[in-house]
C-alpha cells in the first residue's frame, strides 16, 4: 500500500491507498475538499491550496511511486495501487 498526505489550507489527512472511491470522497469531504480525486493531482507545491504527498513503505511500492508523476490524479494513484497489489 502507499500512503497519502493530503493537505487543505490547514487541514490534513492521511490515506491509505488504494481504497474505495466513494470512502476517498468522504475522507477529502471531511477536510473541506469538494474536488473529485479524478481532478486532484499529485502535486505538492507550497504555493497550491490543496496538495497531496505520497510516500511508499517498502521498495517495491517506491518504484510504483516512480510512475506516479505531479501530472497524474489521486484517482489514477488509487488505481494503479489497486492494480499493482497483487505484486507486492
């Protein structure tokens, strides 16, 4: 599994990914988040109000994180997760 921080103005959260798109939708709900996780990219710039960091727990899942590009969406990260569990 990867790990998610996703950070709102001055709210955080933590997710483990992958994980249901209806229970991804809540979670960023209950930081303020209305966006879909198809429109949020996995940018982590300081100048963005909304900003999402991922981090790999073992060495296999940081080669996943190395096709994760900024340009790539929380949604396509859940997927590609989702996917790729059977190899780890």
């Amino acid at each position: 599994m990867l790990g998610a921080v996703i950070r709102y103005g001055k709210n955080t959260l933590v997710v483990e990914l992958p994980t249901g798109t209806m229970d991804l939708q809540s979670k960023l709900s209950s930081i303020g988040i209305q966006n879909l996780p198809e429109d949020i990219l996995l940018a982590d710039e300081d100048s963005n109000p909304l900003r999402v960091k991922l981090y790999a727990g073992s060495p296999e899942e940081a080669h996943l994180l190395t096709l994760l590009t900024p340009e790539r969406s929380l949604a396509a990260a859940t997927t590609s997760t989702d996917v790729g569990a059977d190899r780890f």
